[in-house]
C-alpha cells in the first residue's frame, strides 16, 4: 500500500502538471489571434527589475510552500518501529477520513505522557507476526460504506484477517467508530474484535463505540486509557457538560468491612428538573481537591484563596477553581496575577461511576469505594463523593447514555454476574426488570464477608423471597477456609448456566476487570464454547460493563 503522504505528492505532481498544460494551451490559443506580426519591444530597466522581482517572489513563495509541506510531513510521519527498540505496546490504526489516526495519535501520545513504550502504526502495515511482538495493543479503527474496513487497512484484511493466528500473549482494546444510521454500524471494529479473541487474544475492556464523533464514548475510551497507563490524572480531551447535582444522602454501605468502605449516595438534580436515564447508565462526575491540599497549595504559593477570578461566564474565588483543577507547580506560579493562574488552570478528569437506581427510586444512587492513592491520599473522585463533599453539597455530574449496557426489552431470562460495587450496575437492571414484571433473574455476586459486604441486602433477600429474583448465589472470599469467588461459584452451576441460555438468557456482567471479568469469561467459554459465547455478544446477550 502507498502511503497518504506518497498519494497527496502524486496528486499534487499530477494537478501541477495539468495546470502547466493549460497555461500552455492559454498561451497558444493567444498566440493564434494575433493579428499583426509579432515585434520585439524592450521592457526598459524599471520592467525588467519588476519582473525579476515577481519571479524572486514566485521562487520564495513556491520553496516555503516546500518546505511547510516537508516539515508537515515531517511531523505526521509515523515513528519507525524498530525490532530492538519495540515498545511493549503498540496503537494500531484504521483511518478513512483521518479522525481515527487523530485518536489514534492522541491514545499514543497519552500513554507516551504516562511513561508508556508504545509503537504506532498503520493496521495495513501489520500482519500476525508483527502482533505477536506486542504485550498489549490499542486498536483505533473506523468503519466505512456498508460495514468495509478503510482502504489503509485493506492489506490487513485480505492477508490476516481471513487466517487464523496463535495471540495469546496479546492484551488488546478496539475504539470502533461508526455512524448509527447505518445497517452496519461499527461493523469492521466488531469484526476485528471477533478475529483478536478467536486468536486467543484478551480484551482488557469491552469494545467501545463511537457515534459519530460522541464525546462521551471517547472520554469511556480515555477512561480505560488511563486505568490502563495508570495515570489517571490525564486530562479529558474534551470537558463532559456537567450539571449541578446535590448530595441528599450519604452512608457507609459495609460497616465493619474488612475491605475499603463502601458508601450509598443518593443525588438530586439542583434544579429540580425531572429524574431521566436508563438502567446501565453512566454517571459521569467532576472530582474536587481535598479542601487541605487547595489551602497548602495557596499558603505555599502565597496567593489570596477569596480573590475573585473569571471563569468563562462565571465569576469565582481561586479556591474554588483550584478545588476543580489539577494544581500546578508552585514555581509555575510565581508572579502571576490571579486570573492570569485560573486561565491556564487545566480541569480536573472526570470519574465514572454506574448508576444504581432507576428514577423511579427518586433519585441518582450511586455505590462508590474509598480508593487511596499510592501516598495514601484517597482517590480523586470517591474523596471528593465520600468524605471531601459536604452534606447538600452541589456535585458537577452528567448522564452518559450506555446502550451496550441496557437491559434486555423482552422478558427473557437474565443471568447478572458481578462482585465488589459493580453490583450497583446490576441492582439498576434488577430493578428495571422487576418493575417490567420480568422474574426469570438470576444473580451470582462475590464480596469479602457475608455480614458487612452484601449491598442492597433487605432489597435482594425480599425480591428473591417474593420470587421476583428467581435464583441468588454468592461468594463470600473470607468467610471459609478456602477462599470462594463469583467465578468459582459460576464454575460449580455450569449446567444451569446451559439451561438458562438453552432457554434464551442474557448474561450481564458488572464489576472489576482485573481478576473477575476475564476470570468469568474464561468459565462462560469453559460452559458455552468460544464460538456460542461470541455470538451472544454480537447477538447483545453477552454484555458486560467491567472497570
């Protein structure tokens, strides 16, 4: 395949010519209705010397249109990978239009920032062999007409994509773009996903779509991006349009826990305006700074936390704007007014968290872990939710729509598989189902203990008393001798698990990615088989939402 930078050089050699030969064509056609005979007539210096000069302007023109276009090129041109210098990682891309080498780069870039040895390259410039080299890989892919994979990955597809290949090694992530008002929207990013896992390949999250261009779905990718990397702290590439929210509630859902607390909060749109969202959703929250570290921060670089500063429409104190952004160096700061440091204030990233009710409970309910930080600090977010926030404090938050994610429309019979706080994700589909009337629901949930760590516990022990849960199994880690786990108890009900889907069940998955998640896929396929497990997940009966 050439390359996007040969094929503009060719276009542009051949629109050059063609403007050349029309010049020509001008000049004879001139030159034919010239009546009289032609006659020298000097130009005089003074023409002369303008001419000279219209050509020196030309040349200078022409040789810094050169050189933009090579130090452009330059700087597009995709690093070369080199076999002893091959990061770990590798950003793979499949562009039409270019927004995906866009993300692509930025992807790259983020995990460079985050100290990451990471390739980028071209998916058509790749084959299994070259995969094979790489540890993880990010795959930024496009879908074009109706369901085709870009030109620039047309090699990919006809040398690899048709043939089997040993990926075991390979921990992988597809960002699918796509437009859903076509048939076959996302269509080559599904396929590729399909490829890397009956390659043996492990995804470290689930397929992310993107509607055109949907800035949500994007920050989810940046999301996992930045889980990944481990650097969380990495600004969002676009700011989520938050709403003010208020902390009605607040409670410890796990007193006496051997693990983390975990708190129930409860929110209420600030404005009063109607409750509105879908079991599976997200909610996308604006973290703040301890009040402490903003109040250190200001001591050491001596400035006024009450001075009053602009920020967009708003006018705000400088605390306030410090609390919501990531606090810069403290020699960065020297000699800067006020407005001109909350100028170049970059904003805090945003966390994401599955919500745990439907608005017909009256109101946002969230399930939210106390997370610390290497230095012991806790977490940007569950601080901000969980201690930092004071009782009716007003919390910036937005509904991110999750499709992939919503619970089956029909009464079919549904399998729920999560542990730790992603039973919040898995309350809300209970909940939505329940009130459908739909009863053929099976739950299978792993905590530490059984007396403090079963959230929901009056609501889960009554639906499953009343018949409205149908079947319940837990796994409680610390409770025997032997330590149990959600899959551990998923491996022991493989028969059922068979009958359920024989019968025409889902199966929804909400929790942690590392242990659970892939420990479960791993009993799904043991029970299922590769192929029957892929197409329910293309069918939408496998579904997971894992973090």
């Amino acid at each position: 395949m050439t390359s996007a930078s040969s094929r503009r050089f060719d276009l542009s050699l051949i629109g050059n010519a063609l403007a050349l030969l029309a010049l020509a064509a001008l000049a004879a056609l001139a030159a034919r209705s010239q009546a009289d005979a032609w006659h020298w007539i000097a130009p005089g210096r003074g023409r002369a010397w303008m001419a000279a000069a219209l050509v020196a302007a030309y040349v200078g023109f022409v040789a810094a249109v050169a050189v933009s276009r090579k130090r452009r090129a330059q700087r597009e041109a995709l690093p070369q990978i080199r076999a002893e210098q091959r990061g770990e990682w590798l950003v793979a891309f499949a562009s039409q239009t270019g927004f995906a080498e866009q993300l692509a780069r930025r992807s790259w870039q983020a995990l460079r920032d985050a100290g990451v040895g990471a390739d980028l390259a071209v998916l058509g410039t790749l084959d299994a062999a070259q995969l094979s080299h790489y540890r993880r890989a990010l795959f930024v892919v496009s879908t074009t007409g109706e369901g085709d994979a870009p030109d620039s990955a047309a090699a990919f597809v006809r040398k690899t994509l048709g043939a089997a290949a040993p990926l075991p090694q390979l921990g992988y992530g597809v960002l699918a773009l796509g437009d859903r008002e076509y048939a076959e929207y996302c269509a080559f990013g599904h396929r590729l996903d399909h490829w890397l896992r009956h390659a043996g390949a492990q995804p470290l999250f689930d397929l992310v779509e993107v509607d055109n261009g949907d800035a949500g779905a994007l920050r989810h990718w940046q999301h996992h991006l930045g889980l990944l990397a481990g650097r969380t702290d990495l600004p969002d590439w676009s700011a989520p349009a938050y709403a003010p929210w208020r902390l009605r509630e607040r409670r410890v859902s796990n007193p006496g826990s051997a693990g983390a607390a975990a708190f129930h909060l409860a929110l209420m749109p600030a404005d009063g305006s109607a409750l509105q969202w879908r079991a599976g959703d997200i909610a996308e929250i604006g973290p703040r700074n301890a009040p402490d570290e903003v109040a250190r921060w200001l001591a050491a670089a001596n400035f006024d936390g009450d001075a009053r500063v602009r920020h967009g429409d708003d006018e705000r104190a400088l605390a306030e704007s410090l609390a919501r952004s990531r606090l810069p160096a403290i020699d960065a700061a020297a000699g800067k007014s006020a407005q001109t440091l909350a100028d170049e204030l970059a904003s805090l990233p945003h966390r994401e968290y599955s919500i745990a009710s439907i608005p017909a409970d009256g109101a946002l309910r969230l399930l939210v872990r106390q997370m610390r930080r290497d230095d012991g600090r806790l977490g940007l977010g569950s601080g901000w939710l969980s201690e930092y926030a004071d009782d009716d404090a007003l919390i910036d938050l937005r509904i991110r729509s999750n499709p992939s994610f919503h619970a089956p429309a029909d009464a079919r019979p549904l399998i729920l598989i999560g542990n730790g706080t992603g039973l919040a994700g898995l309350r809300a589909l209970l909940r939505e189902r329940i009130d459908a009337g739909h009863r053929r629901n099976w739950l299978l949930f792993g905590e530490r203990n059984a007396a403090c760590d079963l959230h929901y516990r009056d609501e889960l022990e009554a639906w499953t008393a009343d018949g409205r849960i149908e079947r319940t199994d837990y796994a409680f880690s610390r409770d025997g001798a032997q330590r149990v786990y959600v899959q551990d108890r998923l491996r022991e009900r493989i028969a059922q698990v068979r009958e359920w889907v024989d019968a025409g069940a889902a199966i929804y998955v909400c929790g942690s990615l590392e242990g659970m998640a892939p420990a479960v896929d791993a009993v799904l396929r043991e029970a299922l088989g590769d192929e029957a497990l892929e197409t329910m997940a293309a069918d939408g009966r496998y579904r997971r939402d894992v973090y």
